[in-house]
C-alpha cells in the first residue's frame, strides 16, 4: 500500500481551517489589586468622617462618645492613631462607635488582617475593640475585651483575622463599645489586609 504526501493532495488543504488574525478581547492576566487597604496608618492627616471616602465612622449606639486622631500612634504605625473616647450617658450605659472601609479585593482568594489598639484602662472588663470581617456568606470577629488577660492598658497590642473574599469588595468593620457606664478610650492604629497562602477556613 502507497501513501500519497499531503503535497500532492492540495484538495484537502480547503479542509484545514487557517488562522488569519490573532484572537480579540481581553487576553491580559487578571491580577488582584495591589492596594487593599487605605490609609490603614492614618498618616494622611484626615480624621475619618461619618460620609467618608477612604473610612467611615458610625455612632451606632450612645451619643456620649468622641472620637479623633491622636499621637502618638503605635511602634509600628506612625505618628496618628484612631481614638474613640466613650463617655456614659444619662439614660443609655452602651455606647458603641464603628469604624470601616470597602477594601478591595478578588474573589476567591484569602485575606488576614492584623491591627494594634489599646486601652487606656481595663474599665472592669466592660469595654471591647471587634473586628468584623466577611466569612463565607456571613461575617466573622475577633473580639478583644478590656481585661483580658495579658493586656496591659495604656500598651499596645496586636488582633486580627483571616478571611476569604466573595467578591471585588469585602467590608472590614472595627466596633468600639463601651457598656454599664464605664469611660474609656480605645485607640487603633497600623491596619494591615495582605494576601495570606494558608487555609482562611
């Protein structure tokens, strides 16, 4: 039996398709944003703002509470912190101020946030910093306390989480509360999101 080479057959060639132009469309690698978190230092100066752009305060609860930006900040985070200043009320011992930012991230891929705070004092034990974070289709926390054991008010400390983003953007939310009428301030500084390799389950 004889074979006969392709080059003798041209009636086949108009059965091969030919690529004549290169693909269309978006062809470049999608990468995650570089700048997850902003101003997670407070060095720009700007006190956050009840409507801000970049963190946005909420009075949750109780209006008997102040916040500014104070210094200095923590050993590893400049010269400003973030410092609610929770005062009791005459009627409402709670008092609970928030502070978040959208951060931007990639669906599908896990976080860890880490960030300093202290107290100035343990206020027997009645006052907490949380962090809330998105976890799977709901949020999780890490909730410190003002006596835990450990801490030492008036020091700085360190908390965080892990998370996976579910989309583009993910809300990251700090909750100051203060309850039964105690005084006292809660600061934050150097807030830290990175793209974390391990398991954020």
């Amino acid at each position: 039996m004889h074979f006969l080479p392709l080059l003798l057959l041209p009636s086949l060639l108009s059965l091969i398709p030919i690529i004549t132009s290169a693909p269309t469309g978006d062809l470049s690698p999608r990468t995650c944003p570089s700048t997850i978190i902003k101003d997670g230092s407070f060095e720009s100066g700007t006190v956050p703002q009840t409507s801000g752009t970049t963190w946005t305060v909420v009075n949750t609860r109780g209006f008997y509470s102040s916040y500014s930006l104070t210094n200095p900040g923590s050993p590893s985070g400049g010269k400003n912190a973030f410092t609610v200043s929770h005062l009791p009320g005459p009627y409402d011992g709670t008092g609970i101020r928030e502070l978040r930012q959208t951060l931007s991230t990639c669906a599908g891929k896990n976080y860890s946030i880490t960030a300093d705070f202290k107290f100035e004092s343990a206020a027997n034990n009645y006052c907490s910093l949380a962090v809330v974070y998105p976890f799977k289709t709901g949020v999780g926390s890490v909730t410190t306390s003002s006596a835990t054991p450990g801490l030492t008010p008036g020091v700085w400390s360190t908390t965080g989480g892990i998370f996976q983003a579910v989309n583009s953007s993910s809300l990251l939310n700090f909750v100051f509360r203060c309850d039964n009428q105690e005084r006292n301030k809660i600061s934050l500084d150097n807030v830290r999101v990175n793209l974390f390799n391990g398991n954020a389950y």
